[in-house]
C-alpha cells in the first residue's frame, strides 16, 4: 500500500492520484468543470497561500520585536549586497536576480 509519502506529485508539488485512470478521471473534471483548480495568478495553490500568510503572522505575533528587528535588517542587508555584487565593471547596473 502506498502512503502519502509515496504519492506522485505535479510540478509544483500537487498530490496526484496513485493509479492511471483515477488522474485520468482527475483530469477530465478539471477539464469538464466539475471540480475547479483553485491556483493563484503565479500558479501557487490559493489554500496553500492563504496558511502561509497566517503562519507568517502567527510567527511574528509570537516573536520579540527585536527578533522581528533582528531579521529585518539581515534581510534588509542581503538584498543590499545581492544589488551591489549585480553591479557590473563598467558601473552600470544589471537586473537583480531573486
């Protein structure tokens, strides 16, 4: 028997169903309408996005603010120092990758 360890997942991590038919069955009510696919604009799960944003919460109520202040500025000085290596020789800067 297969656990959920062992399910295939998509591309972006969606559970799948195990067998062939049933993810043909899967696919044919995404396709008909039957069931709707509930994906962000970027193609993230609309449910997942949702728990992330109450997590982030959670955590930062459950933090100090100098925690909080403490990991601001790390952020706040990573972004500044990925800018800065994006600079190139002739002093023009390119596109920073994120």
């Amino acid at each position: 028997m297969l656990s959920a360890k062992h399910m295939p997942k998509g591309p972006k991590g969606q559970k799948r169903p195990a067998d062939v038919i049933g993810n043909a069955v899967h696919v044919m009510k995404i396709a008909t309408g039957e069931i709707a696919e509930t994906l962000t604009a970027d193609g993230k799960n609309a449910a997942a996005v949702a728990l992330g944003r109450k997590g982030g919460l959670a955590r930062a109520k459950k933090m100090s603010k100098s925690a909080r202040v403490r990991i601001a500025k790390q952020g706040a000085a990573q972004l500044w120092k990925n800018r800065r290596l994006a600079t190139t020789a002739n002093g023009k800067k390119k596109k920073p990758e994120r």
